[in-house]
C-alpha cells in the first residue's frame, strides 16, 4: 500500500455518496447556515447595542454567538461550494487546520458554557457578591482561559491524530476533517493515538461537565430554600436557556466522541455531525432567545430601528417568538 501520510490531497465524501441525496441536502443547508448566522448576529448585535444587555450572561452569550458563527463557517461553507461545483478535494495543510479550528472552536465552547454556569451559580446563590465576583477583569479573564485552552487542546489533538500514517484510499467519509473519520484511514495501529486522546479529552471535557453539574446543584440547592414559588420559578427561569444548551452541547458530542474509531460508520458519522456541528450553533440563538425577555426586547429594537425595512415582519416573529 501506497504511504499517503505526506498526500497532497484528501478527497471528502461529501454529505452523501447519492447525487440526489447530495442536491437536497445541499439547499437545506445552506438554508440552516444563513439562519445560523442571521440568529448570531443578531445574538451579537442586540448584546453590543442595547445597553441593558451589558451584564456578565450575555457578555459570555455574545462571545458563544461568536464562537458558533466561526464553528459552523469552518466546516459548512467549504462543503456547501465542494458539492455545487463537484469538486472533493482538500489539501493535506487544509484538512489539519480545518480540524485545528473545529477542534478548538468547540472546546472553546465548553470552557464559555462552564464560565456561563459559573456566573448563573454566582447570581443565584451569591446575589450579593455577584457584580463584585463578575468583574469585567474577571469576564475577560474568563474567556481568554476559554480561548488559550481551545487553542492548546486542539493543538494536541490536531498533531495526535495528524502524526498517524494514511495508507490506501484518501477518500474521508464524512463532510469535513473530523478526529473520527481520520482515525478510520490511519493503517497502522492507532490504539495508542486513541487512548492518549481518549484520556486527554476525558480529564479536560468531564472536568468542565463535572463543574457544570456542580453548579447547578449549588443552585438546585439555594432554590430549594426559596419559600415562594414565584421566587423559586424566577430564579430557575434564569438558568433555563444555559442548562438547555449545555444539554445539547454534550448530548450531541458524546454521540460522536464517546465511541472507539474501530466502530466509526460513515453514515451515523456524518448524522452525528450534522446534530453537533450544525444544529447546536443554529439552535443556541433560538434557545437564548424564546425565554429571555430582554433578549427578546433587545432583538424586536434591533429589528425596528434597522435603516431597511426589508426585513420582513414574519422572520422577526420567528426571532423573536
């Protein structure tokens, strides 16, 4: 067998081997891309311009928006363009830094939905202390801890999977450079390239779930010392948009990552994929903004006073509703 580790190319399967399969899935998502970005623009917009957004939550909100608007710009894009012009290649340098900026633009949003708990848990279970405890020093500490850790995590992992030889067929079938895909075309052993990156993303991702849960104990906690129900669904519907998308953030990575490559299928592949990598930065927006008030309020004011009136009065009730 031919040594492809040092190939020029990969050639990437696309969405589906199926040209029909592939027409349809290409205009739905391009589609779900165009809302994606409309949705964390506007996150970032209605948070950077009305002033009673400027609070710690929606400092770490903006931030996530940012995070999944350049998460799905990494993978989405390049798929869409390879499909419509039928052209599969990818540059070896190309498919690493691809994987680098996925990589590191999901651990970075582990560590900002870990910070976004912290300061739920700070806000309800230390109101008096929380302005002081959230500092603008202490959100900017925050997030650049997320972005240093993203790059050094995904750096591991890009050399970890990246130092493997690739033997026989380049084709990866999936969608994008993704760990798992890559894994299935390594012809030699990758045992041990798995087991260190299983032990690695174990120590750093369970750390952030395990702080996470601590933190809404701690708020479980202070809640159920509430002696009004009123007071108690308050202080519960402030956490209720972080705790649905750190549901979705972790109940859709583990279906991809919690797996030994060995038992990698493309297709479950590529279905897990589209949930993690597409449909979490498409739905966080949406999340953020059914059940938040102000949001809502800063979105329906970004909307109004926009100089166009193009936008139609039916997608800001998608918006904002």
């Amino acid at each position: 067998m031919a040594n492809l580790s040092m190939a020029s190319v990969f050639l990437l399967q696309g969405f589906s081997a199926d040209p029909k399969i592939q027409l349809f899935s290409t205009a739905a998502f391009l589609f779900i891309y165009l809302a994606a970005i409309l949705g964390n623009v506007s996150i970032v917009a209605a948070v950077t311009l009305d002033t009673r957004l400027h609070m710690p939550m929606y400092f770490l909100l903006k931030h996530l928006s940012v995070v999944d608007i350049c998460s799905i710009s990494t993978t989405l894009p390049r798929a869409l363009v390879a499909t419509m012009l039928g052209s599969r290649e990818i540059s070896f340098p190309a498919c690493a830094s691809q994987l680098f900026a996925f990589i590191c633009l999901g651990s970075t949003e582990c560590f900002l939905i870990t910070s976004m708990a912290y300061d739920r848990c700070l806000a309800i279970y230390r109101p008096l202390m929380y302005r002081a405890a959230m500092s603008p020093r202490t959100c900017i500490s925050l997030l650049a801890v997320a972005w240093i850790s993203g790059l050094l995590f995904s750096a591991f992992h890009t050399a970890n999977t990246f130092s493997l030889p690739f033997c026989g067929s380049n084709v990866i079938e999936h969608f994008f450079c993704d760990i798992p895909a890559l894994l299935h075309l390594a012809c030699t052993s990758m045992d041990a390239h798995e087991a260190v990156g299983f032990v690695v993303s174990g120590c750093v991702i369970m750390s952030c779930f395990v702080l996470t849960v601590l933190s809404y104990v701690r708020i479980l906690a202070t809640v159920a010392r509430i002696r009004s129900v009123a007071g108690r669904w308050k202080a519960l519907s402030t956490c209720s948009s972080h705790l649905a998308t750190v549901l979705l953030f972790y109940g859709t990575g583990s279906s991809a990552y919690m797996q030994p490559a060995r038992h990698y299928f493309p297709l479950r592949g590529r279905l897990a994929a589209v949930s993690y990598s597409i449909l979490t930065p498409t739905l966080n927006p949406l999340i953020y903004s059914l059940r938040n008030k102000d949001m809502k309020g800063a979105l329906k004011k970004l909307y109004l006073h926009m100089p166009s009136s193009k936008v139609s009065l039916s997608m800001l009730g998608e918006i904002a509703h």
